[in-house]
C-alpha cells in the first residue's frame, strides 16, 4: 500500500518507508519502466534526470525534449546547451549539480504536460528532491515553478528567493525561453549569479512569509564582480555565443518548457 505523489514521497502508508525508491537509482529503474500515464506510449527513452547525488543544487524543468527522449539525458539540446554555458559562468557544472524535469517522458510535439501526466510523474520527482536533499531547488520555467507555487507567474517570480516548508526554492525563466529571445539573456545571467551567491553565502535571505511558508524575499539582483564574471567561467565563450550559433536547431528542439507569452515577457 502506498502513499502517492503531492505528500514529498512515495511510501507505505503505514511505516511511512519509501517502497522500491529507496535510491536515485532505482527511481531510475522505475521511470524507464512506467507506464504510469499516455506519455509512456510516445517515448524513446524515459527521461529519468541525473547528476550529483548529494549536490547542493538541484534544477527542475518541465520535460524531456526531442533529442532528450533520443538519448534518455535531461538537457542535452540547445536549451541544455545554454544551461552548461549558464553552469559555467557560475564555475559549476552538470557533475555538481541534479538535473531533472517534472515528467520524465516526452509530451508528442513538445506540448505542455497535461495535469494527469504531471500528477502521475510527480512521486519520481518528490521521491528525487528528497533523496537528494539538495539546499536549493532552482525551477526553470513556470510549470516547475508552479509545482511549488501553483498559479503564480515565473515573470514576476522570477529571480526571488522562496521558501516552502522546509525548501528553498529560486525560480528562474526556462532556458528555452532565453534561447528564443536573446534580450532575456541578462535576466538569465543576473539569476544564475544571485544562484552563485546563495550557495556561497548560504540562504540566509530567505524570510518565511506570514504563514510561515513562503516568503518573497528578493535575492540581491547585483553580483559578487569578483566571484561571477563570465569572464572567469570554464568556456565563457560557449555561453556568450550567439543564439544561432549555440543552437541551430532552436524550431525543433529547444521547448524543453513552456514557451507562452507569460514566461517571456520579463515585466
Ligand atoms: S511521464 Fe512519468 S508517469 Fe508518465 S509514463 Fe513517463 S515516467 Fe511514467
């Protein structure tokens, strides 16, 4: 008998243990084995998310893309592609940090995840976030954003330090968002500095809001110049090259996450 997905964890009702979930590697093993909603008839390879089992970062986005469902990795087309660039300015990279998605398994036409796809998939993610425990999850997008703060928009989220429970949470705009419009570019960097600086100085900025939830507290938007040039990231060049360069194939691959008006529109 089990607990499912909206409580943090997918476990026996009764001793409250975790059953067959006991590792990321065996939520692993589940994923690419589910069949626990239409998304599983469509896919190539399950999605199941990857990275450092005790990092201190873990990002979430919406879903697997083309070339994602082609190689079973989170994060491996053009929008991927500026995430390591966005990584790197920060000296970090993917073996540091937790990459998942909030469905694991390809949505046709990189459509949005309908609500009874998100609401089968997300016992994989609550059981990933909580065997990672990571100190701060950055969502990328609004549905990841919104499976914290549902209904809220990532236009004004965007970049604010939230606390949910016993969560940090920092949301930023979806990579693909940024690779449809470049002038989003600085939003991007300016967020993924603020990131650099919470896992540096610790979340000491959070404020949990009058019901003890949630807080808006705005993390500095200005960067430490000496911590978080580009300059000084590992290939600063293969972030700061242009949208076309990085990403020929922007059309057909690069929707890893909502691309509506709402998320691209910064005010
Ligand atoms: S999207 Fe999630 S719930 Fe649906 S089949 Fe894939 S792993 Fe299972």
């Amino acid at each position: 008998m089990t607990a499912s997905a909206g409580d943090g964890a997918y476990a026996d009702a009764t001793s409250g243990m975790p059953t067959g979930m006991e590792t990321l590697d065996q939520v692993a093993a589940l994923v690419r084995g589910c069949q626990g909603c239409s998304l599983a008839g469509g896919r190539t390879n399950a999605v199941p998310g990857e990275g450092n089992p005790k990092a201190d970062v873990m990002f979430i986005g919406e879903g697997p893309g083309a070339q994602e469902d082609r190689q079973g990795r989170p994060f491996v087309g053009p929008a991927g592609k500026l995430l390591d660039g966005l990584l790197a300015s920060m000296g970090a990279n993917r073996q540091d940090v937790f990459i998942a998605n909030m469905v694991k398994c390809r949505p046709p036409g990189n459509r949005d995840p309908a609500p009874a796809e998100l609401a089968a998939c997300t016992k994989y993610l609550d059981r990933q976030v909580e065997l990672v425990n990571p100190k701060l999850i950055v969502t990328l997008g609004r549905f990841a954003f919104n499976r914290y703060f549902p209904g809220e928009g990532i236009t004004k989220a965007r970049g604010k330090l939230r606390e949910i429970g016993d969560r940090k949470i920092f949301p930023v705009l979806h990579p693909a968002a940024v690779l449809r419009r470049d002038e989003l570019r600085p939003t991007m960097v300016k967020d993924f500095e603020a990131i650099a600086e919470i896992l540096a100085e610790g979340p000491k900025d959070t404020e949990k809001g009058p019901g003890g939830v949630q807080t808006n507290r705005v993390i500095p938007a200005t960067p430490q110049a000496t911590q978080l040039s580009l300059m000084d990231a590992p290939d600063p060049a293969a972030f700061l090259a242009p949208v076309e360069a990085l990403a020929p194939e922007i059309p057909a691959d690069a929707k890893e996450g909502p691309l509506s008006p709402e998320q691209l529109t910064l005010f």
